[in-house]
C-alpha cells in the first residue's frame, strides 16, 4: 500500500517521498527520514523502537520543532525523546498542562493514539520554483521556465478536480521582499468543461 500511494504521488504531482510503515503515526514519521536518503520505505521491528527513541532528538520529533520543543530542552535538560520518562505525568501536568504531559508521556514511549483521519479539500494550494540568475538569461529561458510552473498549477488542478475562483501570483528576486498580485479567476464554463474532459480523459491540453 505505501508503495502504491508513493508511485501514485510521484506519477500524478511530480514529486517522490519516503515512507514510514510501524504501528503508529509517530514512529512511521520518524523512521520515514532516514538521515542521508531520499525516496525511501522503511519498517522498523517493535524491538528496535527503544534504540530509535534514544537516538532521535527531541526537536526532530513532530509537535517538539516549535518554540515548545525548545521549551522541554531547555526546561527539562534533555535532548532525546526517551530521556524524557525519567518525568513523571504529574511533574509534566505542573509544567505543561494535562493535553502536553500526556503528548510528552506517550511519545517519550513510543506511543501515538492519534489516528489517520481523512482531510477536507484543499481549500488552496500553489505550484512554485526556484532558480538562479543564469538559467533564465534570456526571454526563452524565462519563458520556459514559467511555462512549466503553469503547466504544473494546471496538472494540480486536474489531479484536485478543482475549479479556481482566485489566483495569486508571487514573485521574489533573491532575499528581496515578495512581489503578489492577485487576479479573480474567471467563472467560464468552458474552462469546465475543459477540467472535466480532460479529468476523465487523464489526459492534460494546452
């Protein structure tokens, strides 16, 4: 099944990624990114989680990579995830409140009751890429370049089955402030016609 969703995500948005498999969210999202590799699946045996919880730093873990992961390390003078239940629940209660001491318990154990949910429509998304100086040095290059950011926004929109009411262009030149504009996308019902032709067709037009 992992396979098959990574084939599916890279074949229909352009883009390939690991996967984790385990027995829950957290330790799947953690042996996920194996440091060094890229476009990999890995499985981890229930006898390896404790060497995986000794190994993986606190700010690495998701849900600890904001201000409040350097919180606990700063806090708590830890650095790992199973340097952390040496803690007892109450002395995280006092500290974080009973909705982060339990988060702190279960994953400091490798445990993650959370469960995988569907997710409402994208409600917006966006196609972006960057590029250095030399490789648009002329109108053809750039133009090419823009035309393959297009195409992709318009693959997006196939895959999505979605029809656009705004569009927002962004433009931004080195560490330069961002440049937007933003356009309403006309309500035609060609363009519609067209989504829904080529959505079951599988196939994308100019």
């Amino acid at each position: 099944v992992a396979s098959m969703l990574r084939l599916h995500i890279e074949k229909h948005v352009g883009v390939t990624l690991s996967g984790g498999i385990s027995n829950n969210k957290l330790i799947a999202r953690l042996i996920s990114k194996v440091k060094g590799e890229v476009n990999v699946q890995s499985s981890i045996e229930p006898r390896n989680i404790i060497g995986l919880l000794k190994n993986t730093k606190i700010k690495n873990v998701p849900g600890f990579k904001s201000q409040f992961g350097s919180q606990v390390v700063e806090d708590l003078k830890v650095e790992t995830l199973f340097e952390l239940q040496k803690f007892t629940s109450l002395q995280l209660i006092e500290r974080y409140g009973e909705e982060k001491a339990n988060l702190i318990c279960n994953y400091s154990r490798g445990e993650d009751p959370s469960v995988v949910v569907e997710r409402p429509p994208l409600k917006s998304f966006m196609t972006e890429s960057s590029f250095a100086p030399v490789d648009v040095n002329s109108d053809e290059l750039l133009l090419q370049k823009i035309s393959s950011i297009i195409t992709s926004f318009i693959d997006r929109l196939l895959l999505e089955n979605r029809i656009p009411c705004l569009l927002t262009v962004t433009y931004r030149h080195s560490y330069e402030k961002p440049v937007s504009k933003s356009f309403k996308f006309p309500k035609l019902n060609i363009f519609k016609m067209f989504v829904t032709r080529s959505n079951a067709s599988g196939t994308v037009q100019d």
